[in-house]
C-alpha cells in the first residue's frame, strides 16, 4: 500500500469539510515548506556557515544563532508570500510582523512561531524543533492585522505543530481532530504519515525538568521530584530522568512513550521561561488532542488569557496521570511558594 504523503492527507481532510476553502491546507503546506529548506541547512550545519552566533540578541535578551535567523527568515518569508497569513508573532522579532500587502490582507489567519526551538542545542547535534500556532484572525478581512489578532488563548487555535529536526525530521500537527505524525524523506523532498491518530499513554515513567534549579523551584515541585524518585513497585517507581534542554524533542517522547515534562516559575523567574503564545499553548493544544494534559501547575494553559507577545507561562505537559499527580502537589503547597516570593 503506497505511504500518504502531508500534501494528500491534508487535503484529504479539506475534503472532509465541504465549507473548507483551503486556505488553512494552503497555510499548512507553506510551512511544511519552509521546513523543508531548514531541515536543509541544518543537515548542512557542520559544513556551512549556520552554526555560532549572529551578534545580536533577540526580545528575550538572548543571544540568536545563526540558525535561529535563518529559520525565522524561512518561515516569514512563507508566510508573507503564501496569501493566507495577515501577521505573524515570532520569538526573534520584537513586535508582530503585519504584512500588509494586497493578499495578506485578505488572509483569515496569523501564526505565532518559535522559529528554532533549543537553539543552545545546535553545535552538539541534539534535536531541536520548530513550533507553530494558527489562529483565525478577528479583525476584518482586508484589512491590516493587529496585536488582538494574536493575543488569544490557546482554545482558540484553528491548527498547531511542531517540527522535529532528529535523528529523522518529523511534522506533528492538529487541528483539533486528533494528533498526525509525519516523516521527512529527504530523497524525494515528502513527508510522508508514519504516525497516524497518535495517543500519549496515560501514565508513564519519565519526568523531564532541569534539576539545576531545584533550590528555586516551588515547594509543591520538589515534592513531586522526590515522589518520582521514591521506590514503589506498584506505581513503577522510581521514574527515569530525561532531560534534553529542548521543548520539542522533550515533549515528542512524552507523546510516544509516556511522561511529564516540567518547566515551573521559580524564585528567580516567577512566570516560567517558555512563552505562552508561541512554546506553552501550540504544544499544549497538541498534548490535549492526543489524549494528554497540560497545565501551569493550577489552570489550563489553553484557558490562560495573553496579554503580550512574549509573556510566559510555568508548564506541566504530559501523561494525564502524571500532570494530575504533580497538580495535586503544586495545589498542596502554593503557600509555600508565595512566602518565599
């Protein structure tokens, strides 16, 4: 039986809907696109010039790679010329990006994208990723795109993904119909459906968080650590450690095997480190469609209302099981937190 490729299943799915007008297939193909030319570069990485610094840092007052610039170009450039996006929000760019050309203009969507997630990653050969969230727009069609456009919560994303530039490159998207793998076969330039109606275990035995912060985490956060790490047959503890500095890659084998992967506000960053729009909500859309939970300790990610580009969120992503377990901590000692603050 010949493999589904993304361009067919996708537009398969448009077919599903009769009021479809393929504008979201149309969007999702350019991205997969721009894809495509990062993965290149990446491949590349050793050989050319896209490994080290640019020389500059972005909003976050992080240094940009080469890489991160690149990408970030990629994808912009996808967008502005595919017609369905009228603005975009992106990790390396201060402010929203509003087109304004005669055909974004007319586009019903804006894309928030961290262009190269786990960047510190690149020159070492480690997965990194790139994420993505499509909104509707609200603002009139023909017209140009505003900040109100972006800040949405999460339950109001049409589509989100990521990509996973590994050992393979794969796309995960949904749009709000299940979670679809994809896998990048470089020899005819296609992705092609390895992982359909993908499903992350209930329960697992891995817990992902950077421990080097311990002594900031909350209280409710260590205490979850030290219940991960004590012995009980019953309950397939201890848990396993894994922790790759990359949302993406991190979150990717949670979904497959089963896990949780933390990123809490500490004393020294009370709001977490990953970003709302961009890292915390698309990532939490596709945990949620594929039968997980994802949540900032106390609420709902896709239920948290933005107030800017850039604002951050604590994260608890992951196995139902374990994001119910680690709350129940959370919940338990956020006095605790508070008076330290």
């Amino acid at each position: 039986m010949p493999m589904k490729t993304l361009v067919e299943f996708i537009n398969e799915k448009q077919a599903e809907y009769p009021e479809a007008t393929g504008d979201l297939t149309r969007l999702l193909n350019d991205i997969g696109i721009a894809a495509k030319i990062v993965n290149r570069e990446i491949r590349r990485a050793g050989l050319a010039d896209v490994n080290g610094l640019f020389g500059s840092t972005n909003i976050q007052g992080e240094e940009q790679k080469k890489l991160d610039v690149f990408a970030n170009e990629q994808f912009i450039n996808a967008l502005k010329h595919g017609g369905q996006c009228a603005a975009l929000a992106s990790e390396e760019n201060e402010d929203m990006i509003i087109f304004g050309n005669k055909y974004s203009m007319n586009g019903k969507y804006v894309v928030a994208f961290d262009p190269v997630d786990g960047s510190s990653n690149i020159e070492v050969n480690v997965p990194i990723g790139t994420i993505f969230a499509i909104y509707k727009r609200t603002t009139a069609i023909g017209s140009s795109g505003s900040l109100d456009d972006l800040l949405q919560p999460g339950r109001n994303l049409v589509a989100a993904g990521y990509v996973m530039y590994g050992s393979s490159t794969m796309l995960v998207y949904t749009t709000g119909n299940g979670v679809n793998g994809f896998t990048y076969d470089a020899t005819v330039g296609l992705f092609f459906l390895s992982h359909p109606d993908m499903r992350i275990p209930e329960n697992g035995t891995i817990y992902s968080i950077n421990e080097a912060n311990y002594i900031y985490f909350p209280e409710g956060v260590k205490r979850y650590i030290k219940y991960c790490q004590e012995d009980d047959k019953s309950t397939r503890r201890p848990y396993n450690t894994r922790y790759i500095g990359s949302l993406v890659a991190d979150v990717h084998r949670n979904l497959l095997r089963g896990g949780i992967f933390i990123y809490p506000g500490t004393l020294k960053n009370p709001n977490g480190k990953l970003r709302l729009l961009y890292e915390c909500a698309p990532m939490a859309f596709i945990v949620e469609q594929a039968g997980g939970r994802a949540t900032d300790g106390f609420r709902r990610i896709m239920d948290i209302e933005p107030y800017s580009l850039h604002q951050r969120s604590p994260v608890f992503i992951g196995s139902r099981e374990m994001v119910l377990k680690a709350e129940e901590f959370m919940q338990q000692y956020s006095n605790d937190f508070v008076e330290k603050m």
